[in-house]
C-alpha cells in the first residue's frame, strides 16, 4: 500500500515520503485511505496550486525533523477552563465533563467530506491517531452557560496531526479557546463545527511558533438557522503557516464574525484564508483581518465570499484586510474576492496597505515618547480592533502578547 500511495505523488520531497511511510503505519481504514489519497492528488500544497501560490508548504518542508526550538508556553489563561492538551506523544483531558458536554475519543476516522478543498486537512484526517491520540474526538454540545473548552497543542516531535469534531445542539452555546505553540517540524489541526439552528459559538485562536515549524490549521464551520459564530484569531506565523476557514451557510438567518490579526517578523510567515459559502437567503458575515509586518516577513490574506444565484438572496456580507508594512523589505499578499450571482444582496469588500502614519509618530515623539515605543503604540491601536471580538477571559492576554511582539 505504502509504494502504491507514494505513486500518486509525482517527484516525492522527503518530507512527503515521510508521509506515506506515517501512513503506512496507520491500521487500514477505508475512510483513512479516501483522506490519504485526497492528499496525494497534489501532495503538499505547492506554488503550482492558485490557491498555495503565497504558502509554498512543499518547498518550505523539506523534512520532518524536531526543531531546534521546543513548543512556545502556552500564555492562554486555564483558570476555569476545561483543559484539552495534544502533543506528538499523547492526549490529557479531563475525567469528568459537565452535563450539556459529551465527549468521545474514537480511534476510528471520521469521514471528511472536505478533503479535496483542505489538503492539509486530509492529511490531519489521514494521519491523526496513535496508541495515545484519538483519530477523532468527537464533542456533542447540548447546553448553555459551560466551562470555557481550552484546547492546547503544542510539539516535541517531529510531526503532530489532530482531529477534533464538534455538533452544536439547536440553541446550545460554547466558548472555545486554542492555542497552536508549534514546536515540531509539523503540526496540523483540523476542527470541524457544525452548529445546528440557532447555537451560539465563539471561538478564539492564539498561534505562536519557532522559525523552523510548519504550521497548519484547518478549520470548516456549518451553520444552520439563527446559529452564530464569533472566530478571532492572533497568528504570529512560523517558517510557513496557514490557519484556513471554510464556512458553509446553511439555513436563514445564520450569522458571522470572522476577525484576525497577524504579525510577522523576520523569517516568519502567516498566511490568513477564508472560503464562506453563502447557501442560504438573510445570513450575514462580518470579516476584519488586520496585519503587521516587518523587514523580511511574509504576510498572506485571501477571503472568498460566494453567494449564489437563488439561495444567496438578502447576503449582508462585508469583508475587511487592512495591513501595515512597518519596514522596508516587508511582504504581502492579499487576494479578497467576491463572487455573487444573486442580485438582492448587500456585499462589499476592502483592501488596503500602507505605513504607520507620519504625523501621528512626530505627535508622540514630540511628547517624549521613544520612537520604538511610539512605532509600537502605534501598531497595537492599529491591530487592536481585530482582536475587539476575542472571548472575554483572553482578550487581555492576546493584546499583551501583541504588545510583546511589538516591544521585541
């Protein structure tokens, strides 16, 4: 099976062998194999894809050796949290749940019906799993006023793929925080929520990592009638990163927030992504994604919304990137898009780049404040309108490590 997968890669990096040989080594499933050949059709995401042009995770992985850099401390508060903790090696969770929380550890794989929009996500779907992990852990949410869920994955290995599956019952709410600390030469994630009519969930993000991981985090979101998600993210990006989005609307009525902030410095990328599918009439999305970047970082935003012709009546969407180049050499990329087919709907998007204003610099200087201090000021106003929607207990937390990576 091993040299029959290999096969279908055409020219495997050694990365990408390393691969096959994990697979190879995984219990024989056919949804297994359907997510691992999902994968191999392209193998790993490359410049030759439209959609990885900017996120070359192929020519950046060259193999899955342990970095030098162990995982980053988790700053994410746990007080009061439910604590949900990945690693190479294992999988800590708590005895005890709550009533209106079910949870399932299956080491069967899940089917994923996403793989051919998701190639890392298949890979995760391909390869989550071991004698201490779960190929799939499955979460059922049937109340309301829960612990926060806090779900921490963090390296000290080589490679680490995680799967975690959540439905939302009619009306249901739940707060789930994560942190991605990287220190591995791979980690992948894939989430999967599917919220049914009229659940509440909201969702926040913290990745961090060492210059030498390869990062990836896969996510898609179902909405049914009247749900509503609330997903804010800070990503500082890593020798090559993507934190992907996939949002399906899928009856009347559902609502949307997607917000992020990226800061990358020298040596590290960050790569933003959103697909949001627009498959019901009067559903509304909300997307701000701001960005800092410095000499010799890599910054990438793409957003698509589609609205097609008859279910995407009444679409109020509005998608929002606006990005600092801080210094000389910065890059980014950016590539918003609307595709809309019906013909009532209310959708616009925005696109801007530019440096820190030079008025409002001299402002501050001129009232004693250093330079450095004044750039970073500065930026953190800038960026803080994104993280305005992150979960309560980390919202603080988030800004300081912000103010942090501004301070360096």
């Amino acid at each position: 099976m091993t040299t029959a997968l290999r096969d279908f890669i055409r020219n495997p990096t050694a990365a990408e062998l390393e691969l096959v040989a994990r697979y190879g080594m995984q219990p024989e499933d056919a949804r297994r194999e359907r997510a691992f050949l999902a994968f191999a059709e392209t193998g790993l995401p490359h410049r030759r894809m439209e959609a990885w042009k900017w996120s070359d995770f192929r020519a950046s992985l060259k193999s899955l050796d342990r970095p030098k850099q162990a995982a980053i401390p988790d700053p994410l508060p746990h007080d009061g949290a439910l604590v949900f903790r990945f690693t190479p090696s294992g999988f800590a969770y708590p005895k005890t749940l709550p009533s209106g929380i079910s949870m399932l550890a299956k080491r069967e794989v899940q089917a994923f019906s996403s793989a051919e929009d998701l190639p890392l996500g298949a890979l995760t779907a391909a390869l989550a799993g071991s004698d201490s992990k779960p190929a799939t852990l499955l979460f059922e949410i049937s109340g309301r006023d829960l612990p926060r869920l806090h779900f921490v994955f963090e390296g000290a290995g080589e490679a680490s793929f995680s799967r975690v599956v959540f439905l939302l019952r009619p009306n249901a709410e739940l707060v789930v925080t994560e942190s991605h600390l990287g220190g591995v030469g791979m980690a992948s994630a894939l989430s999967e929520f599917t919220l049914e009519a009229g659940a509440k969930l909201t969702r926040t993000i913290y990745q961090r990592s060492g210059p030498e991981d390869a990062i990836g985090i896969a996510s898609t979101l179902t909405l049914d009638a009247g749900a509503a998600v609330t997903q804010t993210t800070l990503a500082f990006g890593a020798k090559v990163s993507r934190l992907e989005t996939r949002v399906v609307h899928r009856q009347p009525g559902a609502h949307l927030t997607l917000n992020a902030a990226y800061l990358a410095g020298k040596g590290f990328h960050a790569d933003i992504t959103s697909h949001v599918r627009h498959g019901a009439p009067e559903c509304v999305t909300r997307q701000l994604t701001k960005g800092a970047v410095l000499d010799g970082g890599t910054g990438v935003f793409q957003g698509k919304f589609l609205v097609p012709r008859i279910t995407g009546q009444h679409t109020d969407a509005d998608m929002q990137h606006q990005v600092l180049l801080l210094e000389d050499g910065a890059q980014v990329f950016a590539k918003p898009e609307l595709e809309i087919y019906a013909d009532d709907v209310q959708c616009a998007h925005g696109n801007t780049s530019g440096a820190l204003d030079d008025a409002q610099l001299f402002y501050l200087r001129q009232r004693g404040i250093p330079e450095r201090q004044a750039r970073g000021m500065l930026t953190e106003a800038f960026i803080a309108e994104a993280l305005e929607t992150a979960d309560e207990t980390v919202r603080d937390v988030m800004l300081a490590e912000a103010q942090d990576w501004l301070a360096s």
